[in-house]
C-alpha cells in the first residue's frame, strides 16, 4: 500500500500541482522559489499540527480576486449556494493504491466504491468556509459608498483575520471513479492512514564551540520516548526500566547527602514574623524526571584517547549531519513501530541532505535509504515498513545519482498566458521522456551521473563540443558582456554548462524541452566531401555533424545552404544551434573553433594580408597545428583583447536575451496601508 499521487490546489504557488509519487523515494528537484518547500509545508500542518491553519497569504495569489467576487454576490443577493462556489479553498487530493491482498487497516473507511476492480482509494482534504460563517467571512468595512478600490482595500485588511475563524478543514473519501459518491471523515482518520515525518533543512548543526548545540542528544528523549510507549517490544522496555532503576538509585542518593547541604541555603522565615505560617520552614526534595534527564543532560560524545570523549561540536558537520538524519530516521520508525495501530503509510520529507556532506557521501545517499528502510524492517521482526522518502534537494550529486524516473522537476512560470501571477509545475520525468529510445534514457542517465552538471537547477544550458570551449566561454562570454553594458548580461545569470559533444547534443533535446530551458547548442559544422573525408567548407556535400543533421532533419545539411540559412533557421523556440558562420560578406566559413578565432582575429595569426581565395584553406592549415588545449589556455590566460567569432557571439547574445516562457517578473506587493507607509520614512532614516 502506498501514496500514488498528490494533488494541490491554491496553496500558495502550488495553484494546481500533481506529484507522483515512487514505491520508494522520490526526489524533488527544480529551481529556487519553484514551490518545493510550499509542498513539505502544506503536509506539515496537515499531517503534524494539532488543528491545521491557513492564513490569507496561504491562499495562490490568483485567487485572492475570488474572496472579492464572492463579497460582490452576497451583497447583491444572491443565493449562500452561490456565493460559497465562487470562494476558493485548499485543496489536498490523495490517492492511495493498495493490493488485494493486503489488509487494508485504516485505509478501510476510506475505500467507497462497489467495484472489485478498483485498487484506489481517493481522500480529500478541503481548507474552506464553516457553515453559517459567510455573512462574517464577507462583510464590507466602512462606507458602503466609498470608492470600490477603498471598499476593497479595507476588505481584504479585515479578511487576514477573519479566514482564522470563517474556514476550518474538512475530509472526505470519494469514490475514485464517480465524485458524488462520499463518506465524511475527519482529520483523525487521515493522520491514522498516513504517518508524516519531516527532517527540515534548518538542523541547527552550526559549527560553533563558544556554545555547545548537542542536537544529536536531544534525539535521545524521542528513542526513549518510542521505547517506553504501550505498544513497545519487551527489550525496549527492559532497557528503559533499567534506566529508570538506574536513575532511582542515584536519586535516593543524591536524596539523602545533599538534602542536609541545600537546607542551609534556605532562609528561616519565622525571622519575618510573617502571619498565617504554621510552619514557616521550607525543606528541599531532589528528584530526576528519566525523560527529561535524556533530553536536558545527556550529550552523545565520540571517543578520544586515554578515556578523554570529545564532545559532538567537535565532529564535522557532514557527519554530524549523517548521524543526525540518521538517528532520527531510526526514531521515526522506532515511533511508527510502537504506534498501537499502525498507519497504513509512513510518509518521510528530508529537506536538503545534502548541507555539508561531501560529493561522495551525497551520491550514494538516495541508494541507501533503500537499504536503510530494509534494515529497519528486519528490526521489526521482519514486518513490514511502508516507508516512502520524499527528498527535496539542490545537489547535482544527489539529482544525477538518483534514476531519472524518481526526479519530479517543480517549474514555476505563469498561472495563465499574459497572466503576472505564477505558479508551480510539478513535472515527472517519467512521463516527460516516455517516447525516448532506451540507449537514448540510458546514455542521458549515464551522462547527469559522470559529469554531475546543474541541469535541474539552472535557469539556461549551454551545450559544447569539448574541452576547447569549456576553456575558452568564459572569456568569451565577458568579452561580449562588456560589448554592451546595456544589454542583458548572460555572465550575471544562472546557467549550466554541458560538454556533450555535436554526436550527442541531440539527444539532450527532449530533455531540455520538457525542462522549458532555454539553451544555446555551440557546436562545429563539420564539412565532409563526398567521400566522408573532413574538407573546407566550400568544398563541402554535406555536414557530418549527428546534431546538425537532427536539427536540420528534412532540409539540406550542405555546408552551403547552413552557411546561408538565416537566424530564424537557427532557432527554434527557445533553442538556437550555432555552428561556423562566415565573418563577414565574401569571407571564408570556419569549420573548427580554431579557424573560427583566427579568422576573427586575422592580425593576430598574421592573416591579414592572405588573398580571400586562399584565407578559407590558410587558417585551417594553421589551426591542424595547434595542439587544442594548448591553444585554448593561451587565448584564456593571455592577451584577451580579441574578437570572439560571430557564431558564437551571436548565439550568446541570444541566449542572454531570450528567458523561458511563462517567466513574468514577481508582482508587486501589495501596498502598505497609509498609517504604515507614512511611518515608512522616518524609520529608514533613522536606521540609515
């Protein structure tokens, strides 16, 4: 049994998202402010606060029109049906998928339909209006005859406070195949089927000495917690009442000699004379809560030499941050174990593991938790853990180690075309590369695990042919930056650099679409005669380039007609191929990155008085003697007063300008109200 699917509306960017979810662990990857942390958030005050709250900021901005609009109808009259339609709610959709097999346990309630055939069980979750709450959710401030963007205004101030008292949550299980079809639950019955767990990204391992921060220890108090509860095995308990006889017996102790020693710290209050005393004189008694003893007192140490230990500040971080993430995966299912009825899925968030591991360590990460889960269950006598990690991550390491199909990409972009609001995307790269040929998944799988690029988290790629120009685009992109001040500076944004190479530039292009990335393609163009053998360009049947040909497929790949293709050829949506153009009219076309640079660059390689005729042929003989990397680290590190080839340069211009689609600027805040912004000044001014 498991959680195949979540879906989110209006919360927060989460405006309408589907998360899929694996048997195992799923890994949520994407870009910042793309809605990751919104969705660990939303199951925390679900399936973790004790009564669940939402706030008006809590709402997707798109639909706070609607509480306006729903006002609108109550004052015109129309009837409560109606005006509860047109205010919006969150909504949690969750889809379980058992066997029939399997005792279904607490999911039992939630299973409403009649077909035999069916193995899903559907829960709603709904954040919306209480019964007999609208005219007070509703009601207008002020005037009723002030200006409507005054009325409005005034609304939406008292709305904060009233969604508190107005909403409330509601669950429900719906029949998967027919949504008339319900039983009302509660939240109870939810938090009975599925166990959440969270492991935040904030863990308090701050590498200080001046103030010991003993995270680790306060562990301690959960085990012994899980340990002591009613549905606990028999060691368990051995080991706490142990403890506890332990602790009984310092207590006696401590009870006897010390008792003696504190009484003569306390005053005699008869000296005071104060009435109503019978007996003005205090005594002292010591006792140890065992509990509290672990929590408070306890301190997990790693051993030294000579029988000195090392306090746990004097680890470093990354394992401490293993240890950590460890120990409270053991007392989560430590926790799940005692519970005395075991939900049906224990739902696990593990925010950003990666936080001072090294490469390494974070590779093999996602592969353990597998195996972690396995042991863990061989601890519960062989029982089952219905265990599903949900990672959310910004490490190439951890992204690129995991299978593709486990990565859930979150994009944010545009609610709606020409809209300025955005939303979130939760994008599966299962279904995203479906019609990609197995070599084709196999080679891209291979290739994020070797080179550990930042695929998943940039805002462009650039995809090279090789170590010449991984060497060289810095430079390159500086030098074209610096052209123009003005103009969109593609050194200051985020992009990824992939050194693919043009026999496999192509197969990267699903990929790249389904990212919505925008990406510029520098690659050579390859002039073949018609044996197959390298020749100029001039002189050139076609291209042997695997990346051109797919680009080009159905038009000619002749170097010839490439050479005359336009800009718009090279373009496709936002994509661009860029390959050896001539410099100018009447000039020769590179074939290689070298000739490239020296025909950019004529007085430099002492090109600048060789016939055109020959020119073409006199810098490719020139760049066959130039040792690749050699030559790229002499461009780099030297004199970089030099021209940048049009191809290249053309294509970074464009991908400086060109962003992906459904990408508005964030909207304005909202405006202060006038008491605020007028104080607004004068507090600037003093804390200048």
């Amino acid at each position: 049994m498991r959680i195949e699917k979540v879906e989110v509306k209006n919360f927060r960017l989460l405006k309408h998202a589907t998360l899929l979810l694996e048997e195992q662990a799923t890994v949520v990857v994407g870009r910042n402010n793309s809605g990751k942390t919104s969705l660990t958030e939303l199951f925390r005050r679900l399936l973790k606060d004790t009564t669940p709250q939402f706030r008006l900021e809590d709402f997707a901005l798109p639909v706070h029109a609607d509480f306006w609009t729903a006002a609108q109808k109550l004052s015109g009259g129309e009837s409560l049906d109606d005006v509860r339609k047109a205010l919006p709610c969150i909504e949690v959709r969750m889809t379980f998928r058992y066997s029939a097999t399997e005792e279904l346990g607490p999911l039992t309630p939630c299973v409403v339909d009649l077909d035999e055939a069916c193995s899903e069980a559907l829960v709603v979750v709904r954040f919306e209006p209480r019964d007999g709450t609208l005219a007070d959710l509703l009601a207008k401030e002020g005037p009723t005859d002030a200006a409507i963007d005054l009325q409005r205004d005034r609304f939406y101030r008292a709305l904060q406070d009233r969604i508190g008292k107005s909403y409330g949550c509601s669950v429900h299980a719906e029949d998967p195949n027919d949504s008339t079809n319900r039983k009302e639950l509660d939240l109870g019955h939810l938090r009975a089927i599925v166990r959440a767990d969270i492991i935040t990204a904030q863990r308090g391992l701050d590498d200080t000495t001046a103030r010991d921060r003993d995270v680790l220890g306060k562990i301690l108090q959960d085990l012994f917690d899980s340990a002591s509860a009613e549905g606990a095995d028999k060691a368990g308990k051995d080991l706490i009442d142990g403890l506890t006889q332990a602790v009984d017996g310092i207590q006696e102790t401590l009870r006897s000699q010390v008792e003696t020693h504190l009484q003569g710290l306390l005053p005699h209050f008869e000296v005071f004379n104060y009435p109503g005393f019978n007996n003005p004189d205090l005594t002292t008694e010591t006792g140890f809560d065992v509990a509290r003893l672990l929590q408070n007192h306890t301190k997990v140490r790693y051993p030294g030499a000579h029988g000195l230990t090392l306090p746990e500040t004097y680890n470093g971080l990354g394992a401490r941050n293993l240890i950590y993430i460890l120990l409270h995966l053991y007392s989560f299912f430590k926790q799940f174990q005692v519970a005395p009825a075991a939900p049906a899925v224990h739902l696990v968030f593990i925010e950003e593991p990666e936080a001072h591991l090294h490469p390494q360590m974070q590779e093999v990460f996602v592969r353990q938790l597998e195996v972690i889960a396995k042991k863990f269950a061989e601890l519960n006598g062989g029982g089952d853990w219905p265990v599903q990690f949900l990672i959310s991550t910004h490490s190439s390491h951890i992204a690129n180690s995991a299978p593709i199909n486990a990565l859930r990409y979150f994009v944010a972009g545009a609610e709606a075309p020409a809209s300025s609001w955005r939303a979130a995307r939760i994008k599966d790269l299962r279904a995203g590369l479906s019609g990609k040929a197995a070599d084709d998944l196999k080679f891209l799988q291979q290739y994020l695990t070797l080179t550990r690029c930042d695929l998943f988290f940039a805002d462009k790629a650039i995809l090279i042919e090789g170590t010449c120009e991984r060497l060289l685009l810095p430079v390159m992109m500086r030098l074209v930056d610096a052209e123009d001040a003005t103009a969109p500076q593609l050194a200051s944004q985020y992009f990824t650099v992939l050194e693919v190479g043009g026999a496999y530039a192509h197969i990267f292009d699903d990929l790249l679409t389904f990212l919505e990335l925008p990406a510029l393609v520098i690659t050579d163009i390859d002039a073949v005669d018609g044996d197959g053998e390298a020749c100029p360009v001039a002189g050139g049947e076609k291209s042997s380039n695997a990346c051109i040909k797919a680009w080009f497929d159905g038009k000619s790949s002749k170097p010839s007609d490439l050479v005359a293709y336009v800009e718009a050829d090279r373009v496709k949506g936002i994509k661009r191929l860029a390959y050896q153009i001539p410099e100018g009219d009447g000039e020769p076309c590179a074939r290689s990155l070298e000739d490239a640079v020296m025909l950019a660059n004529k007085t430099a390689y002492g090109l600048q008085n060789v016939p055109a005729a020959d020119l073409g042929q006199r810098a490719a003989d020139l760049a066959k003697k130039q040792k690749k990397t050699e030559f790229a680290l002499k461009l780099a590190l030297g004199n970089q007063a030099w021209s940048v080839p049009r191809y290249i340069a053309e294509g970074l211009r464009w991908l400086a300008r060109t962003n992906a689609p459904e990408s508005p600027a964030p909207p304005q805040p909202l405006p202060p109200p006038a008491a605020v912004a007028a104080a607004m000044p004068a507090a600037t001014g003093a804390t200048a």
